[in-house]
C-alpha cells in the first residue's frame, strides 16, 4: 500500500528545473582553457565557491555535466 502519491514527473525534474527559464546556452569546452580555479559541479556549492572565488579576483571557471542546479541542489532533502 502507498500512503504517499507522488506525481512521477516530479520525481524525475525538480521543481526548479521545471520551472526555469532557460534563455543560455553554453557550448561545451573545445580545445585548451586557462583558469585560476576550475570548479566541478554547478550546484549550490560549487555556485557559492565559484561566485566567492571570482569576486576575490580569481578566474574561474565551473564545469557542470548536466544543467546547473541539477542534481541534489535542485531538490528537497526533507529537512524541516
């Protein structure tokens, strides 16, 4: 028996990715890129310490596989 009825698109996308507005596209790295700092991983994270970095004077540069917000920062963890 299921006592929680989750609407199975939700599971799938966050909240946030569904509701985004997307006006960016960025092509993916070709060839050699120079940076003081490149952080893997566009989730709040790694946002904060790129973002955090830059405005100490670093070049930097976020490398993300999927969206930014993707994963586990673009969901709930339950916490209350």
């Amino acid at each position: 028996m299921h006592f929680l009825r989750a609407d199975q698109e939700l599971t799938r996308h966050s909240y946030y990715a569904a509701t985004a507005v997307r006006d960016a596209r960025y092509p993916a790295l070709q060839g050699d890129v120079h940076c003081d700092v490149a952080v893997v991983g566009g989730g709040l994270a790694g946002l904060s310490a790129a973002i955090e970095l830059a405005d100490r004077g670093f070049s930097v540069r976020v490398l993300e596989a999927r969206e930014v917000g993707f994963g586990a920062s673009g969901r709930n963890g339950g916490q209350a």
